[in-house]
C-alpha cells in the first residue's frame, strides 16, 4: 500500500478511533494480571478500562490472556476492506 493509501484508510475510520492515556490505575491493574509481557497486560488494561472491542497488534506473541480479542493489522484490514 502507498503512503497516500494508507493515510486515506485511516481517515476513512478514523472517527472510530480513540486514542487513550495511560494512568496509574492501568499500570497496577496490569502488574496485578501480569504475566509473560508487562507491556501487553498495560495494553489490555488499557482497552478494557475504555471499553474496547478489541487490540490490534502486530505482537504474534501478545498475551491476551485477558480482556477483548486481539488481531493482526493484516487481519483488520482484510475484515475492514471485506465490508
């Protein structure tokens, strides 16, 4: 995909996307679900405290032991362009 592409894709669903902090609370939440990767369980806090449907990561290896399902970029994009 060219650059130009890419940004329009992200246009096109960007009202969708929230960007959120990172707190305190989301930081002991994930020490307390901690398991192989700090930096996923942060994540995952996160996504659940915002009530996300979902984690995309392009970590083969994220731990998403709990919290909402978690996919590839190549996955979302192919579910996004299918509809």
């Amino acid at each position: 995909m060219k650059i130009k592409e890419v940004g329009a894709f992200i246009q096109s669903f960007s009202n969708s996307l929230i960007v959120c902090d990172t707190l305190k609370h989301h930081v002991l939440m994930a020490i307390s679900h901690y398991y192989d990767d700090f930096e996923d369980a942060v994540q995952t806090s996160i996504a659940i405290d915002n009530y996300c449907d979902l984690i995309i990561s392009g970590d083969k290896e994220f731990d998403g032991t709990f919290g909402p399902p978690v996919v590839s970029p190549d996955e979302f994009c192919r579910e996004f362009f299918e509809e």
